[in-house]
C-alpha cells in the first residue's frame, strides 16, 4: 500500500507566497512521477504541475507558469509546490498524486496517477 500525504495549505493574502509538501510513504519505489492537482468549489480537478522523480522532467499548467515552482525534496518520495505571486483564482483544495512510472514529459491527465492524497485547503484573499 502507498500513501500520499499533503501539508502546508492555508489563508494567504492575494500577491502573497506558500509552500506545500507532498510525501509518498508505504510500498514505494526509487523511480516516480509526482503531481500537483487542485479542485475549486464547483469546478473540475484540474492540473497544476508534475516532476520526474530526478527532477530533471517538470510539466506546468499554463495559469502557474512563472508563478508556481514543484521541486523534489532531499527525502526520498517528496515533492514540494512553491507558490508566487498567489491570486484569489488559484483558491482550491491542492492534492498530491503519485505513480511508479517514468515519463518523458510527466503527464497531466488524472487518470495517469493511482495514489492521491486527500488535499489541502489553500485559499487566496483579494
């Protein structure tokens, strides 16, 4: 069994910064894909970035480019999720998602994912 565990959302004002962190424990693996989801109140689950598990393959949505950072941490199975220059829009509930597959480009599609996490509130204030 994996289990993926989030941490680090919250009440931030709009310009302002966060960081959120993923880890991925149990029956895991030295090779990986890691993502970054979110789901705001009536909307769709939709991408928000995914790294390899050198860190070298990264992949963003177009609304986080230049402003969202995902990095893999010293730990082995953990990814972090920088957020800049945060707007009200970029409110939802972030979840962490984990494979054991490796990837050219890593993937945007939910369904690429098996393991999730079960989300952590960020919440933007104009």
């Amino acid at each position: 069994q994996v289990q993926v565990a989030e941490s680090g959302g919250g009440l931030v004002q709009e310009g302002g910064s966060l960081r959120l962190s993923c880890a991925a424990s149990g029956r895991t693996f030295s090779t990986y894909t890691m993502g970054w989801f979110r789901q705001a109140p009536g909307k769709e689950r939709e991408f928000v970035a995914a790294i390899s598990w050198s860190g070298r393959r990264t992949n963003y949505a177009d609304s986080v480019k230049g402003r969202f950072i995902i990095s893999i941490g010293n730990a082995k199975n953990t990814v972090y999720l920088q957020m800049n220059s945060l707007r009200p829009e970029d409110t939802a509930v972030y979840y962490c998602a984990a494979n054991f597959r490796v990837y050219y480009l890593p993937p945007d599609r939910r369904d690429e994912y098996d393991y999730w996490g079960q989300g952590t509130q960020v919440t933007v204030s104009s």
